[in-house]
C-alpha cells in the first residue's frame, strides 16, 4: 500500500469532522477558511520594496527597539542555521539577520524581507498561526500546511504593543536539518527577546512616565506607565491581565496605589498630603524643621499631621 503524501494526510484531517489538536485547527483553518492547497508548489510572491518601505514606516519605532533584542537572539542561534524574523501583525517580515551563506536558501523558501508568512497566505507556519492565535509556538516541518515548507522549523512568539493589542511576531526558523537540534533552548530564548521588545518599546512610547512593574508575569513584562500626577496611563498586555484592565485599548487614569491595591485604608485628600509629607522628608534626610520650612508649615504642625498619618519619626 502506498504511503500517504503530506499533502494527502493534511487533507484527509483538515476535512474530516473533529479538529482533534490545534494543529488540525490551524490546518482546517488552512483549506476550509482560507481556501489552500497543502500540494500547491509555488511561493507567493514578495511585496513590492515601496509596499514593504511603507510598513516599515509605520511600524519605525518598533524596528528602532527591536535592533538590539534581534542582534542578540541573532547571535545566540545564527551559527546552528538559524534566520531570525520580525514582522507585522499581518505576517510581513520587515527586518532580519541571517548567515550571508544561508541567505540563498532562506530567500528560496520565503523567509525574508517583504515576504507575507501570515496564515492567510502560507497556511499554518510558524508566524501567521503565532498571530492567528496569539500564543508562542513552534511549526516543525511536516506539521507545515504546505508541503513546499515542510523541510523548516519555525519558532515564534507574539509582540503585544503598548495598547494591549498584537503587532508583530518574532521568528526564529532552521533551513538545516539540525538547525533544530535546541528547540525548546530556543524557544525560550524567542520568547525573551519578545518580552524585552514589548518593555523597550513600552518605555519608548511613555517616555515622561514613571514605569513600574505591575505584578510578576512569567515571561512577560507586566508593566504600567505612571504619569506626574501619579495616575496610571498605560499597561502593557500581561500587566491588563494581571490587574483586570480592558485587554487592548486606552485605559482609563487612575490612581496607581488603588490599582496596585496599596494603600487601601487612606483615602482621598489624605493620601495626596502624606505623600507631600513622606517626599519633603526625604529630600530633608529626616529633618522635621527643614521639612516644615519646605511645606510652608510649622513644625508643630508638621508633627501633628505626620502623626495623624502615620509617619511618626522613630
């Protein structure tokens, strides 16, 4: 009996009547939705270079912080094969390092600049399935859709921007065959640099803002952004998770302390004036008559209030 081509097996599970893995998803995904061949040979073709300059536009910033997180990814994995990809929400890849001797081949197979890797169009890869699902995941060879992509494997992890929403992956793909041989080292080395990438470009984007670590995510950077006034005006995506903010979008200021849950027996104008009290303390090294002098206060009074605030000098 002949053996069933890759083609025929992603076929006869994509159309059968359960999806009985993620992996079948994605493929039924593949043919049913997106109307794909698994047999079809030919690599759609690249975005044009003024089509790829304009995303590239768009997305400036990201590119800008990303550098220095792909260069050191880039040196952990260039020398066992490795090509490391960054696209858009949409699967374009817009910047990549790779081995000049490796570039023929990746180039062969799609994996680089202004190639789309969205599922849409490739069909279940390690990018576009990455941004159809929003989860870090590695697509090894013949669980490829196509068969023309069954001899890579792909290593991702999604990039949530400052808004809570998705807007790039990170790839990592092997051309050899034991370009692989480390794929969960690598994994989780993929999943690093994206985390930095989400804090670095966090950061960047509330650059007069006081940025505080929201909670103790896991692989992720759990961070809100604090503006003069001590409101909370942005978090990053496992920070809205963690302290139960809208998923994406703008997020309504307010207070860090009841957001981070401290503080909770003061409330109101006493929060703000023991807070005025605590920062001249400090600025004065602990001296109360220097403290006062700054606050436009007697030292008397100065006792009386830190006293009903609970900042007794010890």
């Amino acid at each position: 009996m002949a053996r069933k081509s890759h083609a025929d097996i992603v076929a006869e599970q994509s159309q059968s009547g359960s999806a009985a893995s993620a992996l079948v998803t994605s493929w039924r995904r593949s043919m049913l939705k997106y109307g794909l061949d698994p047999s079809e040979p030919l690599l759609p073709g690249r975005l044009s270079d003024e089509a790829l300059n304009q995303r590239r536009a768009a997305m400036d910033l990201l590119i800008h912080v990303a550098g220095p997180p792909l260069d050191q990814l880039y040196e952990l994995v260039g020398l066992s094969g490795c090509n490391v990809l960054l696209t858009d929400a949409e699967g374009v890849v817009l910047a990549q390092r790779m081995r000049a001797g490796d570039a023929a081949q990746f180039r062969e197979w799609g994996l680089a600049e202004g190639f789309d890797w969205s599922e849409a169009i490739q069909g279940t890869n390690g990018i576009g399935t990455c941004l159809a699902e929003g989860r870090p995941l590695t697509i090894s060879r013949d669980e490829h859709f196509h068969t023309r992509n069954t001899g890579m494997t792909c290593m991702d992890a999604p990039i949530w921007g400052p808004d809570g929403r998705l807007i790039a992956a990170l790839d990592v793909s092997a051309a050899r065959s034991d370009g692989a041989a480390h794929i969960r080292l690598i994994e989780a080395q993929v999943a690093q640099a994206a985390a930095a990438i989400e804090a670095t470009l966090f950061r960047a984007t509330f650059p007069k803002a006081r940025i505080v670590i929201a909670a103790e995510e896991r692989g992720a950077a759990a961070l809100i952004a604090v503006d003069h006034d001590d409101l909370t005006v942005g978090a990053t995506r496992a920070a809205r998770r963690a302290l139960g903010l809208p998923r994406e979008g703008d997020i309504r200021p307010r207070p860090a302390a009841d957001l981070l849950q401290r503080d909770d027996q003061m409330r109101g104008f006493d929060k703000g004036e023991r807070a005025a009290i605590a920062r001249a303390l400090a600025r004065s090294e602990g001296n109360v008559s220097k403290a006062a002098r700054a606050l436009g206060i007697g030292r008397a009074t100065l006792y009386r209030r830190m006293s009903r605030l609970g900042l007794d000098q010890k």
